[in-house]
C-alpha cells in the first residue's frame, strides 16, 4: 500500500486544529486534516457543546417550543459545521479525510473509511481528538435505557416531562436550568455536599436558591445505589430510595479521546486519566507530535484550545515564543440563570495560598443596570492581595458576567490594581460601570 506524504496531519477537526490546518495551508503547507465524524466538521464546541447548548439557552429563554429549540439548534451548529469544513476543503494545500484515524508508528496514521484504508505520514502530527463523556461507575449503567450523556440528550425528542440529571458539576447544571426553562420538571443528584462547591460560599447559596425558583430539585450528599428501568422509564436509586423519570443525563466528567487513536503503536505517553503528556509548546514524548485541546488534559475549553493553536503555530514556524509556562488567569463561564463566571482565586483559595487579603461583595440587586433589565439576581465578589492591591480573583454572578469577566482578566494580566476599577468612567446604565462601586474599599 503507498503511503502518501503531508508536512503537517492532523487527527480531529477541533478548534485547534482546524486553526492550524487553515494557517499553514495558506503558507502553502501539505495538510492532512482526519475526522471521523462528518458531524464534528469544526470539533466539540461549535457542534455538541458550548454553541449549540448556549443557542438551546437563547431559543428557550425566547419562549420558544422544544421542537422549536432543537430546530434552532439544527440551524446554528449545521451552518457553523459547513463553514468550517468549507474553510478547509477549498484550500488547495489541505486534504479533508472523513475516517477512523489511528497511528500504526510515530510518524504514520492509517485512516480507515468504509472498506478504503489510507496510509498518511508527516514529520509533524497534531492530535485534536477532544474529550469524551465519563459514563459513571454506577450498578446497572451499562445495560439500563434512557440514561444519556450531554451530547445524546441534545437530539432527544419528545421533550422530556421529568429529567433527572446525575452530577451538579457545570455541564449537570446548565442542562437543569434549560429544560427548566422548557418546562420539564428536573432533579439534580449531587454526590457532593454542595453544588458548585468550588465556588465563593454566597454564590453557592444563591445558585441554590435560583434553582430552586426555577423548579429545580436537588439532592446533595447523595448515594447512589444502581439505575435500572421500569418498563421503559429510567429509574435511579438513591439512598435506597427509588426515582423515575422520562429520561437521565448524566454529566460526570469529561476525559481526553485517546482510547481507540493507536497510541500503543507508538512511544507517546499518557498519563493517568489517558491525557496526552505534552511539554512548554504541547509537544508530546515523540519529538513532532504534538496534542492539543481537551485531548492534553488542560481546561476543556474552545479558547484554551485556540490558545493551544497559538503556541503550536508558533513552535512549527519560529515565530512566536509564547508558551504553557505563559498562559494565566484562564476565565471561566457556567451559563446558569443568570451566568457564573470567575477567573483567580476565590477568597478561601487565595488565603489558602498565602496570601492576606480584602475582599469586597456587592449585591445586583443593588445595580441600576439591574433594575434596567429587571433581573436582579446575583452578586459581583472581588478578592485582592493587601500588600500590593493587585486582584488576585473575582466571581460575577450575573447577567453580562460572560463578558465582564474578560475585564477583570486584563487587569490581572496587566498588573492593574483594583484602585483602577474603582476610578474608571464606563458607560451608563451598563453592568460594567458597576466594577467602581465593587472596587471602592
């Protein structure tokens, strides 16, 4: 079989590497982009995850049917999907392949679609294959119908009446407060003592009290026993007590995609979780292989995948000298009603860490703005080191706090003290303008 020879190849259509794919292409590179899945054409965020699930968000929040969320969700990822894939196939250096890729030695991939195998090698390999859900270690899971993961629910039709959801961490909670929305009755099974248990103590007790007025029940501390079915309806058992619903996610977690891609014919290490070990620049311990995204085991976000793409891009061309070592104060979105967004520490990391601080928290209900938009839920929380006055962290609990937070990040990065908030003109009535009132202390 001949085996065909590219500069670059790359193993997933994510946001790194599809970044990359067009970037060297137009430097005129050979570039083999492999997926799958010919609906992943632009990787996780824009086709299962942050884009659709936020356009769920939008549509419900407009009062619109199931049927009509789903249909809009359809119409967002599928446009993004066509333009993605577009983006590469009419570039005359890059090769889109819709196939199984797997490694069969360091520097080569056979590609398997259908009955047509493909042998591809390149001096420079980037694995993009993502993360995949975490199906929980729980009696009966494996055999058990109705119990999906948060890509599999996103296609479920008819809308549910009654949901129940394993697991209160991000991905749990954002579904709870969008089929809420839709009017399906939720309880959420939380083995922990607390949702958001990370977070600063009041935003804990908000969240609670949010959900909760959204119709959301809760259960903390909870064991789980087993899940099964009655008839066709999903059953879970907790604490020796039976629940049935009409369907069950489970959002336990998310590990790198690095089970079926051939790695054992290679000399790449993984480490615990099966996360690509990678170096400053996202190296691999194959000299050329590089992996990137979710599948390294960093924070599972498209930006920090994008970020990814820039200290590849930069170690491939000798053009840039920004690294892992480099990157810091990565924010942090969960789309609750209204959004919960952080970057740094909160107040008990912080002290945790060593250092002496002052914090300050002001409540929306306080904020013109608020009253604007009528929706006064929420609080703004700023945490600062007293020896320097630089921000060391801040939660905004909020609607617009997607787009505050990135603010707050700047000045961290920048080494701004939190004074400058605190003398700063913004525009009125606006969220931000309320960084002065927060920052006054």
């Amino acid at each position: 079989m001949t085996t065909k020879q590219y500069d670059i190849i790359i193993l997933g259509f994510g946001k790194a590497g599809k970044t990359l794919a067009a970037k060297l292409g137009s430097m005129g590179k050979s570039v083999a982009m492999i997926e799958e899945n010919p609906l992943m054409y632009g990787g996780t965020c824009i086709n299962i995850a942050c884009i659709p699930t936020k356009a769920m968000i939008m549509a419900a929040s407009k009062g619109l049917s199931y049927d009509q969320v789903l249909a809009q969700r359809e119409v967002v990822t599928s446009r993004l999907r066509n333009k993605n894939f577009d983006m590469l196939n009419t570039n005359p250096h890059v090769d889109v392949y819709t196939g199984h890729g797997e490694f069969s030695g360091n520097k080569e991939i056979s590609v398997t679609a259908g009955d047509e195998n493909i042998k591809l090698a390149a001096d420079t390999i980037v694995i993009n294959t993502g993360a995949i859900a975490i199906k929980p270690d729980i009696q009966g899971i494996d055999t058990a119908k109705g119990f999906y993961n948060s890509t599999e629910i996103q296609q479920l039709s008819p809308r549910p009446g009654t949901l129940g959801i394993i697991g209160a961490g991000p991905i749990g909670l954002e579904f709870a407060s969008l089929y809420a929305k839709l009017g399906t009755k939720v309880t959420v099974f939380n083995i922990d003592f607390s949702i958001l248990k990370r977070e600063e103590p009041i935003v804990q007790q908000l969240a609670n009290e949010y959900l909760k007025e959204q119709g959301i029940t809760i259960f903390n501390a909870v064991k789980l026993d087993s899940v099964s079915n009655d008839a066709d309806k999903p059953v879970i058992t907790a604490d020796n007590k039976n629940y049935t619903f009409d369907a069950v996610l489970y959002a336990t977690g998310r590990k790198a995609n690095t089970a079926n891609i051939g790695l054992e014919h290679t000399d790449i290490i993984t480490n615990e979780r099966g996360a690509v070990i990678v170096n400053d620049t996202c190296e691999s311990s194959v000299p050329g292989v590089y992996a990137v995204g979710d599948v390294n085991g960093g924070p599972q976000f498209t930006y920090v995948s994008l970020d990814d793409f820039r200290i590849v891009f930069g170690a491939l061309t000798g053009t840039g000298q920004y690294t892992l070592k480099d990157r810091k104060n990565v924010p942090h979105t969960t789309f609750l009603t209204p959004p919960l967004s952080r970057v740094g520490f909160t107040e008990a990391e912080a002290i945790d860490k060593g250092y002496t601080v002052k914090t300050k928290e002001l409540l929306v209900a306080t904020m013109p703005r608020a009253h604007v938009n009528n929706n006064l839920k929420g609080v703004f929380k700023i945490v600062v080191n007293t020896e320097n006055d630089l921000i060391l962290g801040a939660t905004l609990y909020s609607q617009s706090s997607e787009e505050l937070i990135n603010l707050i990040k700047m000045a961290m990065d920048n080494a701004i003290p939190y004074t400058y908030f605190k003398n700063q003109i913004f525009t009125h009535p606006t969220m931000a303008e309320n960084l002065n009132d927060l920052c006054n202390f």
